[in-house]
C-alpha cells in the first residue's frame, strides 16, 4: 500500500509540474523539463520545508531512483542500429575527440579545486571531485544510480550534491546555450541562421502539443492477441539489465576494491549486446525504437521527479560553500572550452556541432538537441549526425558510464593528485593530437 500511495504522489507531483510550466511563462523560457518542476513541488512538500508528506513515502521515492535508472540505460541502444566504428569516426570524430576533452577536463577541474581548496580549506571528501561530471554531464538519473556508490565509498552526501549539480547544470545548459545561440548569430559563427529574428522565442512554446502538431509515439510490431507491443519491449529491457546483472556479478568478484560496481552502466552494455544479438539474428526489425524510447522517458521522468522530491536538503546545507566553488568552476571550463576549443578542433559546422554538446554537457540530452533544433532546425548541418555518432561512444564512457563508475574508486585508491595527472595528461593529448581530426568529413 506504501507504495501505491507514493507512485499515486509522483503522479499528482508531475500533474502540478505540468500545470505550472504550461501557465508559468519562466518556466516555458528556462525549458525546465516538468519532472524537474513536479521534484521541486515534492521537495517544497517535503520534511526539509513545508513537511506535508509521510516519511514512508518520501522513504519509497527515495528508493525509486537506483531502480530506474537501470530501465533508462538498458534502452539508451535498443533498436538503434550500431555502427561500425569506422563510420562513428567519420561522422562525428572531431566532435567525438572535444566531448571527450570537456568531458575529461570537468572531472580534472573538479578533481583540482578538491585537490588545492576544498579539501585543505573545508575539509571536504576526495569524492567531492566527482559531483562535476556526474551533476552536469551526467544528469540526475546518474546522479541517482550514483547514490548507493558514494554511499558505499563513504561519501553519503554525495548523492543529494549531485542532483543540486544535476539541476544547476540544467538552468546553465539552457539560459547559458541561448544566450550563446544569440552571440553565435551575431558573430557569423552559425552556418545556418542569419540573424537573431530566427531564432523561435521558447517562451512562446507551449507544454502540451496541439491537434495539428500531434505524432505517433511508437509503431506495433506484434499482434495485441498475442503479446501486447509494449510488454515485449519491456521485456527486452530486463533481459539487457539482467545481462548486466551477470557482468555486475563477474566484475565484483574479480577484487574487493569492485565490490560496489554499481549495475546501471553494464545495463547499457546488455542493451548494446541484445541489439547486437538482435542484428545478427534478423530480429532487430521487431524493435522499435520509439517504444524503447517511451520506456526510458516514463523511467526518466518517475525518476527525476522522485529524486528531486526525496532530495536531503540538509547534505546540500552542509556544503553550499564548497558546492559553489565547485558550480562555478564547472561553468567557467565548460563554457571556456566551448569559445576557446571548439573552433580549433572542430573545423565543419563547429558551432552547431558544439552547441548541441554544450547542452548535453550541462544539463541533459534533450537540452543539447534543443539547442541543436534552435541553430539547426532543418537539419541543414553535420550537427545532428556528429552528435548521434559522438553519444553512441561518450555514454558508455562518462556522464554514467565507465569512467564515471570508475573515477571514485580511483581516487579512493590511488589518490586525487594521481588520478588528477591521468586525466588530465589524456586530456592534453586530445587537444594536442586534434588537428588532423579537424580537417575531417565532420
């Protein structure tokens, strides 16, 4: 019953999200998904303001996060044909080799500030370093599935610091991209548009689609008299997740330091490995990949509103100094890479190409591809190939992949000045080795 009554909340939560965004214009104009407004009503419901929900249910919103984000990865590669990796070079390698620089130099960044200030000054943990890269790259479904891990490592507040950085980089990833969507344009950086009266004012977008805008959300591939289209994707997706379930299981037993790899990253790998199966097979065409996509937005957003809504307000207290420093940091490089770095490593359609990670680097994918849909919105550049190609290889790796999973354990193990000089002498030699890239088809 405790969790009926809670999932029955989430539902009223992301209601009240959708009914504030669709009349609040501010809300249209930041782009704020309603998940992320629905979290907020829930936290201002919650025990750390107004304290009008029960504990029992903020316990089961609590709990929801590390199971969904599991769903979320598993789908990220079903039905979606995978490309060799010749061709992922060719699309998008010089887009793919900056993403993998921003993406290093926001784990190196934080792992300096963490190294030099905050650790000596305010006594904060070493994994401090991590909430950079798993807030803003990451998103908060990896900082959810983060949670158990910096549990685990000692770090409890690491999963409430990291929603907080999840939702900063949210509001940055959007105000911040418009406003260098507008300084492109009157630069002459933009391939496409001309002037700034192109560019659609997101206030003036609504929240719900009218008749004439409406489209399909997915195709049956199935007879409902036998199994209904929706169950058998379902489905697919747990067995990618129980595929990661067994290489979870094989990791941890290969040394004690791996005993809290967590399962969300591999689910992503057992998806890529049923696509995979499913290709070879000829099965693959019963896939659609819309109904995939339907499973990881409902996973998505239960997610996100649940996460928000149970967040500890009172972890995210005790360090607003030391999150501060470390938001402001992560805006500084990821904006300064995108001005200084990007023209020079990216030669074809650099802007558009850049913008769309810049979006996806500080808030989400969905606010990289709006940004892209902004410059872009016929599709007119190599924008929205490069940046297809560059998510099929950075996902698995950072922003919830590997070297998410990985970095805290590193540190814990080797420590932050190690660790610190790794990644950033493998940054460096992107950068240094980025020219012949450049002059790429991409």
């Amino acid at each position: 019953m405790d969790f009926l009554v809670a999932f029955g909340g989430l539902g009223l939560l992301v209601i009240a999200g959708l009914a504030l965004r669709s009349r609040i214009r501010l809300l249209r104009s930041l782009m704020l998904p309603v998940s992320v407004v629905g979290g907020f009503v829930g936290l201002a419901l919650g025990p750390y303001a107004l304290d009008l929900t029960p504990a029992d249910t903020v316990a089961v919103w609590a709990s929801l996060p590390g199971i969904l984000i599991n769903f979320v990865f598993a789908a990220l590669f079903l039905g979606v044909a995978i490309p060799s990796a010749g061709s992922l070079v060719r699309i998008g390698g010089p887009l793919l080799r900056f993403a993998a620089v921003v993406a290093l130099g926001q784990l190196a960044v934080g792992m300096l500030l963490t190294w030099l200030v905050l650790v000596p000054f305010f006594g904060t943990p070493e994994l401090f370093a991590s909430l950079l890269e798993v807030g803003f790259i990451g998103g908060h479904g990896t900082a959810a599935a983060m949670t158990p891990v910096f549990a685990d490592l000692g770090f409890e507040a690491g999963g409430a610091l990291g929603q907080m950085s999840a939702t900063v980089g949210i509001v940055v990833g959007v105000v911040s991209g418009l406003s260098l969507v507008h300084w492109g344009v009157r630069r002459g950086h933009t391939s496409v548009l001309e002037s700034s009266a192109e560019i659609a004012d997101p206030g003036e977008l609504t929240t719900l689609l009218p008749e004439g805008e409406r489209t399909t959300a997915a195709t049956h591939t199935t007879r409902s008299g036998a199994v209904d289209t929706f169950t058998l994707h379902v489905c697919v997706t747990a067995v990618a997740i129980l595929i990661g379930w067994l290489l979870m299981y094989g990791i941890r037993s290969l040394h004690p330091s791996l005993s809290g790899f967590p399962l969300f990253p591999l689910a992503m790998i057992g998806g890529i490995l049923v696509q995979l199966g499913a290709d070879r097979t000829g099965t693959a065409l019963y896939f659609d990949r819309a109904t995939f996509e339907r499973i990881l937005g409902l996973s998505l957003d239960v997610l996100i509103v649940a996460a928000i809504a149970s967040l500890r307000l009172d972890l995210f207290l005790q360090n607003i100094v030391p999150f501060t420093l470390m938001m402001i940091a992560g805006i500084v490089w990821t904006l300064g890479a995108f001005l200084l770095l990007a023209p020079r490593m990216i030669r074809r359609d650099w802007f558009e190409q850049a913008i769309g990670f810049y979006g996806m680097s500080t808030g989400v994918t969905a606010i990289g591809l709006m940004l892209l849909r902004v410059v872009d919105p016929e599709n007119r550049t190599t924008g929205a190939q490069a940046f297809a190609a560059q998510a099929l290889v950075i996902s698995p790796m950072v922003g919830g992949g590997l070297v998410t999973v990985t970095i805290p354990i590193l540190i814990l193990n080797f420590g932050l000045g190690v660790v610190f000089a790794g990644v950033t002498a493998l940054a460096l030699a992107l950068v240094l080795t980025a020219k012949p890239w450049a002059h790429g088809g991409a």
